[in-house]
C-alpha cells in the first residue's frame, strides 16, 4: 500500500469513528428534555450528568432551557455553603429560582456531591412539568431522617477546632529541600459574632552539595523559619456595617523581625446587604493597625526596634453572575511617622463569555512598594538573593495572566467516558 492509500485509508477510518460517535451522541439527547448548563468552577459535572440523566447539558449557556450558576462559600465550621441559582431561559424565561444546600465539615467527598445531587434534582422538579420525564420521576421521603426541633444549646457553644500538620521533601544527588508546617485553629461563627484564632509554624531548609577544588564534597544547608498567631473578633451592626478588632504576634527569619506584636481596630461598609453575599459584594474596610517591632539585624533605617502606627484602606468587590465573575481587591496604606513609606496593592481576577463559545480570563496582581522597614542593613549573598531567603528591596511588583478560549461544534455534553 503506497502512502497515498494510506492516508485515504486513515482518513476514512477517522471519519467512520467520528460518524459513529455522532449516532451515539444522537442516541444520548432526547429533544423533550430540557437543555441545562451547569455554570460551576469547582463542581464535578461529569459526575452531575451521570447521576441527572434526564435533562440534556449544553456546553453554552446560550443554548440552555436552564441555567444554574452555583457558588460556594466556606462556613464556620469548616464545611461547604451552595447557592444555587436557577435562571430559566427561553421557554422558562422569567422563571428562577434559588436553593441553598450546606455540607458539614465532616462530610467525605462522596457525601457532599450526592447531597449537591439530590438539590439539583429538587431544583429541577418545576421545570420538567412541560416534559415527559415528569412521567418517570418519583418522589419518595426518608421518615428516618426526620428530625423534631430542640431548644437545647450546642455542646461546643458553636466552637470548631481544628489541628493540621504537614510537610514536603524532595531532593537528588546535589541538593535536597525539606519543609514542615503545623498549625492550630479555632473559630466560633454566629449571625452576629465571628471569631477567628489562627496559629501557624513553618520551617523550610535547603541543602546543596558540591566538589571543592581537590574533589572533596561539601554542604551548604539554608533555614527559613516563620511562625504567626492571630486572633479577629467581628461584630455584625446591621446589614451593611461590621465592627472588628485584629490581634497578630509573629516572627520571621525572611523578614528580619524577631517579633511583632500589634493590635488594629476596623470597620467595614457593605453597599449590599451581606445577605448577597453568594452573587455580589462591594465592600470598604479602615483598619488603624499599632504595633511593636524588634528586627533581627540593624535596618536601613538604623533601626533596632520601633513602634509603628499604620492606617489602611481596603476595597473588595466580588460580583458572580450569569455573565460571569470579577473579584477586585485594592490595599492601600501608610504609616502616620512618614506618610512616603507607602503601599498599594491591586488584585483582579476576571472571567467572562463575551458570545457563545468565546471565554475571557485575565487575572493580575499590581503593587506599588514603598514601605520595606524592615530590611537589614548590608549588603545580600548570592545564595540569600536567587534562594528568597531575605527580603530584598523593590518598588514595585507584578504577576499577570491571559487566557482566552473558544468551542464550537455539538451543543450537548451529556456523555462521560473515563477511559484513559
């Protein structure tokens, strides 16, 4: 067979795969069903159309009966909060809908998509009044997981502890890296007091071996070593206000402080009832932070210790629709002894679907540096400069990123294959 009967062949063969894939897709998606489009970052949906056989998923919001835009937020006891919101599209255009199901910390994995499962499905019922699958549903009612309601108090006041240890190594013939981390945790989260109580250690050493001049191995071994506790008290006002107070104590080789202890008041404005919180979020926060301050080594400044008063301004905005999602955050600050030692950080991440199959992501981070006190006087090692392992000066840093993607092709995406 010569190469060009070869290439016929391969091509036929290719186009005889690609037909059979198409009946089967066929043979996949029933048109009475309706067409959904799960909008989640971090949901399993191949899972989702396993265990939902009876709607057709479309890869393309613009091509749906039924949109779902789920979002997840973290509670204070560790578990997992979802909103779900229904947006009813073409025939059900008009019609929304909004479900809120939270799994417990001590859920597995399995345990808390089953139980995401079984609200989508819940949510799904009103709208598959206008399609034969109403015919197959059934609804059934666990009696034993009924449960009478109790005036007595929660045990633990509402308290949730948590410990975590971990630790990294890796290495080859000429250099090695260990790392170590522990830390303890415990938070108490009501509608109207929220306090957090966090403490961490870090510990990082790198070891590199190499040949002297006569052939002889020798090592060199660099500790980074960090350790932080700090405490917030949050206090609801109304729907729109918070009061808080920060404590924080920590040290750290890399930054050149033996300790730190500071205390900062703040307050925070929401424009939107916090209650929103799941879909927007533009909020303005004034921290006065005071604290105390030892350095390992003589700063810049000639300094050995000080106490710094540093006020701060912070704005966040956080808005997931169903055109997308953009999460902004702007930090500015200064310090009252020399309003030149200043900081502004931008952050922005940005997710949006300009037209059907076009997806734009951009994410950056921006920051405007004038405020490095602590930087020890003299001069860096080679080592200290390429390993990070001391504060180096700059005015400035930057990280960017830019995606842009687009699909096109058949509208469903109801088949899962787990093969490979």
């Amino acid at each position: 067979m010569n190469k060009s009967a070869l290439f016929v062949f391969l091509i036929l063969l290719f186009l005889g795969f690609g037909l059979e894939d198409l009946s089967a897709q066929d043979n996949n998606t029933d048109s009475d069903k309706i067409r959904v489009f799960i909008d989640c970052q971090r949901c399993n949906q191949s899972y989702i159309r396993e265990e939902i056989p009876f709607v057709n998923y479309v890869r393309d919001k613009e091509d749906a009966d039924l949109h779902v835009l789920i979002t997840l937020q973290r509670t204070g006891s560790g578990g997992t909060e979802y909103t779900l919101r229904l947006i009813g599209r073409t025939i059900f255009s008009g019609q929304e809908n909004t479900l809120k199901y939270t799994s417990p910390n001590s859920d597995t994995e399995d345990e808390e998509r089953r139980g995401l499962i079984r609200h989508l499905k819940i949510g799904f019922v009103p709208y598959l009044s206008k399609t034969s699958a109403l015919e197959n549903l059934l609804i059934t009612y666990d009696e034993s997981g009924d449960k009478q309601l109790s005036a007595e108090d929660d045990n633990w006041n509402f308290w949730v502890f948590e410990l975590d240890g971990r630790t990294f190594l890796n290495g080859e013939e000429s250099r090695k890296m260990l790392f170590l981390s522990f830390g303890a945790e415990a938070d108490r989260v009501t509608k109207d007091l929220k306090i957090n109580t966090n403490y961490n250690y870090d510990y990082n050493r790198r070891t590199f071996t190499s040949l002297d001049s006569l052939g002889n191995q020798e090592s060199s071994s660099f500790i980074t070593r960090g350790q932080e506790f700090d405490t917030r008290i949050v206090k609801s006002i109304n729907d729109h206000w918070s009061a808080g107070m920060f404590a924080e104590t920590y040290t750290s080789s890399r930054d050149n402080i033996t300790l730190n202890i500071s205390g900062s008041p703040a307050i925070e404005y929401n424009i939107f009832p916090y209650e929103d919180y799941s879909e927007r979020e533009i909020s303005f926060m004034f921290v006065m932070s005071s604290g105390y301050y030892n350095y390992e080594e003589v700063t810049i400044f000639n300094k050995d210790s000080e106490f710094l008063i540093r006020p701060q301004l912070r704005a966040a905005m956080d808005l997931t629709q169903p055109w997308g999602e953009i999460e902004g955050r702007i930090n500015t600050s200064t310090y009252l002894h020399d309003l030149s030692k200043n900081r502004v950080d931008l952050n922005l991440e940005f997710d949006f679907r300009i037209f059907r199959g076009l997806s734009l992501s951009l994410s950056g981070r921006y920051s405007l540096i004038n405020d490095q006190l602590s930087i020890p006087k003299g001069d860096i090692s080679d080592a200290e400069q390429l390993l990070d392992l001391r504060e180096q000066a700059t005015s400035y840093s930057y990280r960017a990123f830019f995606g842009i993607e687009y699909s096109f092709g058949s509208i469903y995406n109801n088949i899962v294959n787990p093969r490979f």
